[in-house]
C-alpha cells in the first residue's frame, strides 16, 4: 500500500548573525546551509498494517508524511501510495487517503462540526446517503452526538480531536496518516483516539501510518515500528523485538504487606526504587523466575508483576546508540 525507496527532501536554509549590518549584507549575499530533513530512506507497508513511524524531534517524520500525502516534493526517489504518485495529487488519490495533524485543525472555527462534515462531503462528492450512513456510523464510534451541533470554539481539545477524525474520514480512506493525533489530550481522551483508530483499522481494512510521541500510543496499536534519525532510516521492524535487543531486561514490580530495607531488596536484584511498601527491580530474562521464586519465599509479597522496561527507555537508548554511530563513537 505504501512505497518508499530512496526517498530525500533537503532544503537550502538562509542563515545570518543578527543585527542590521548582517542585515543589510545579506540583501546582497546570502549564505545557504543544506538541511537533509529526510535523507535516502525505504521501506514498504502492506494493506492493513498499522506501523508507528517514530524519530525525535526534527527526525524528519512530519514531512516524510507531507511528501506521503502529497503535500510535498520530494527532493529525489520514489514514493507510492495506494499505487499513485502522491506529488501528482489525483483526484483518486486524495479520495484513498486522509492527513491528520494533530497541531492543524480542518473544522471552521465559528461554525458547528456538522458545518465541515458537510463541506467535505460536496468537496469528495460523497453520495448523500453513504454520507448519512458513514457520519451516523462515526458519531456511534467516537460518541459525538452532542457535538456535531455545538460552534468548534465551544469544544475542548478533545471534543475537536474527535471531530477532526471524523471530519477526516468521511470519505473513507484507505491509508491514514495520523500526526501526533493525541497531542494535548488527556489519558482517557488518549484511550478512546487509540481506540476509535484500532477500530477503524479492523472493520474497514485501512492502512495506519502513525506518528506520536507518546509510546502508549505506539504500544497499543503498532506491532511494526519505523525509526529515523537526522533524516535516515535506524530501525524497521517488530516492535516487541526491538524492545528486546535494547533492553533485554525485565523489571519486577512488588509491592509488600510491610516495607523492605534495601539491602533485603538488593539480593534479588538492582533496585531502581523502593518507596514504602513498594519496589521496582531490574533483572536479567534469564533470572526472572528464579528471583520471582526467591521473593515469594523470602519476602511478605501482596502483589508480583513483570514488565519490560519502558518504551521510552528504548527510544532513548536507540537514538543515543545512532548518534554514537554517525559520529563514529563507540556505543
């Protein structure tokens, strides 16, 4: 479904000290430093798949999606989505997919949502009753019944956010590219967005490119993650794996009848809290049902789990080891 393969985008950045004789100089020669936002990257998602597209800051990844829907040229290689060429902007190809930006908004801002359902649907030419039929199905999902006739300025950030989503996929897409779309939301608010898209993803068969900078997103809805840095490809594949070969640890989280020093925790493993009753020890995979055994003997245990290390630690630690890399340092 979606196509890339050596894809670039660079730009020519003027660049000047401040203060008006710097000013005044420029006006008569410039100075230009070439900026490789996207940098040769490839990679191929099936129908269907739902695939988080992750990078820090600047890696790059909002206008990889820009060049993905079209709104961008790229600089050089290959892009195909749905198999058109997105920079040409066909009629059919913008009817087989949407672009949802998290920090954009689509709806007018005087004017009530159902306002802007029913300026996408003249501007689709979305038959009137698959129209009625797919705003009825929405509003069920996303639970925008009193909503739809409320001014946009009157909606929390929330409320918009459903409604964007709903504005977006109105004409039924096949491909989504999804923008930090839980940006400023709170937790449950997050909840029902993952939801809504999981959902979505089952029952029409489409195609999930996200971008987020909350894991819990990437967690819950993406089994594949591609990774970019500094405009290039670091990592694609299985997320879980990912984990694993970052971090091959595990962390058990205890919490006791009566509090443990930590001397009586350390044993078991490195302690990376203990307050109170409760305590997080980071252990080797290879000794987590060996010191799990041992705590349940030793210690007064109330609850047990085992978790793998947060995902934002494994980000982290993978970027870290991708700077090393370019700068030619040693991990």
């Amino acid at each position: 479904m979606i196509e890339v393969s050596a894809l670039k985008k660079h730009y020519r950045v003027h660049r000047r000290p401040p203060g008006v004789a710097a000013a005044l100089k420029s006006l008569f020669r410039r100075r230009y430093d070439a900026v490789k936002a996207v940098d040769g990257i490839t990679f191929r998602v099936a129908p269907g798949e739902r695939v988080g597209f992750l990078g820090p800051n600047g890696a790059g990844k909002t206008t990889t999606l820009k060049m993905l829907a079209g709104l961008l040229h790229p600089t050089s290689g290959e892009v195909r989505v749905a198999g058109h060429q997105p920079l040409r902007r066909e009629p059919a190809f913008l009817k087989k997919v949407t672009l949802v930006m998290g920090q954009k908004q689509q709806l007018l801002w005087d004017l009530p949502p159902a306002e802007t359902f029913a300026m996408n649907r003249a501007i689709y030419d979305i038959p009137r009753r698959d129209f009625a039929r797919t705003v009825d199905e929405l509003t069920a999902l996303l639970g925008l019944e009193d909503l739809l006739e409320k001014p946009t300025r009157q909606l929390s950030l929330g409320e918009r956010m459903k409604c964007e989503l709903a504005a977006a996929l109105l004409h039924r897409p096949q491909v989504l590219f999804l923008d930090e779309p839980t940006i400023g939301l709170d937790v449950s608010m997050q909840a029902t967005v993952r939801g809504f898209i999981r959902s979505y993803n089952e029952r029409f068969g489409a195609t999930v490119l996200l971008t987020s900078h909350y894991m819990e997103d990437v967690a819950a809805l993406c089994p594949r993650v591609v990774v970019i840095d500094h405009g290039r490809l670091i990592y694609d594949g299985d997320l879980r794996q990912l984990s694993l070969r970052i971090r091959p640890d595990k962390r058990i989280v205890v919490r006791l009848d009566r509090p443990a020093a930590g001397g009586e925790l350390a044993r078991f493993g490195e302690v990376l809290s203990a307050t109170g009753t409760q305590a997080v020890i980071r252990v080797s995979a290879a000794e987590v049902s060996g010191a799990v055994g041992r705590m349940l003997a030793a210690l007064p245990v109330a609850d047990l789990t085992v978790e793998d290390p947060p995902l934002e630690e494994v980000m982290s630690e993978l970027f870290s080891a991708s700077r090393k890399a370019a700068e030619g340092v040693a991990p």
